[in-house]
C-alpha cells in the first residue's frame, strides 16, 4: 500500500507554491472585482514575497545535502516553517477570499475575526494608498 509522506524540502516547498499562486489569483481577482487598477509593483512585491517565503524549505534542503548532514535540526526546521508559512498563506488567501465577496457562518468568522483583522486592514490600507496615489498623479496630469 503506498504511504503519503513528505521527504523533503522539495515536497514542502512544491505544497507552498500551491498555496502561494491560490493566494496570487484570489489577491488579483478581488482588485479587478473591484474595479481597481494592478499596481504592478504592489502586485510583484506579493509574488515575492509568497514565492520567496515558498522556497526557504527547498534551500534549507539544500543546504542539508551541501553540508552532508542527515542533521534533524535541518529537517524539523523545514517542518515548522513549512507550518508557519502556510498559517500566514492561509492568513492571507481567507482574507483575499472575504475580500473577493466569500461569504463565512457567523460562528466561524467570529473565531476568526481575530487572526483576519490585520491581514484584512493590510490589504484594504494598501487598496486605498493605491487609489490615492493613482488620484494625485491624475490631478497633476
């Protein structure tokens, strides 16, 4: 019988990157679903950092097959960051999809009201900066 295991920083990283792009395409349609405009560099700064964040497991692998360690410090390492980036990837595709118009029970958005606030804020501060920026160099032109 085949036995689902995650082996290495490669396994976890290829599960972040999923993540990450689900994250990437609920962040762009809730803008578009909006009616704003991509910044590119808000948008570039959010591929960077998810997919940077995504890859730190890989090269904690790396780093364990260049030294020639079978060192459990390397692989419990990749096991607790592989978690904390996918707490905060989840973090931040709950809060894309609420934005995008997702529709939550009561019971649960009140356990998570908490641990969404500061995403949510996040991401509406960074919408409006945005939109004021793009006002200014409108009334300037």
């Amino acid at each position: 019988m085949p036995k689902f295991a995650i082996q290495n920083g490669a396994d976890i990283t290829n599960i972040l990157i999923i993540f990450a792009l689900v994250d990437i395409i609920l962040g762009v349609s809730w803008r578009l679903k909006d009616g704003c405009k991509l910044s590119s560099r808000i948008f570039l700064s959010g591929i960077v950092q998810n997919v940077g964040l995504s890859l730190l497991p890989l090269l904690m692998q790396v780093l364990e097959d260049l030294t020639n360690n079978d060192v459990k410090f390397y692989q419990l390492s990749m096991w607790i960051l592989g978690v904390f980036i996918v707490l905060a990837l989840i973090q931040s595709i709950i809060a894309n999809a609420l934005l995008c118009g997702l529709k939550l029970p009561a019971r649960l958005m009140a356990v998570l009201q908490s641990w969404l606030s500061t995403e949510l804020k996040f991401k509406k501060g960074t919408k409006v900066v945005f939109e004021e920026r793009e006002a200014n160099n409108e009334n300037k032109k």
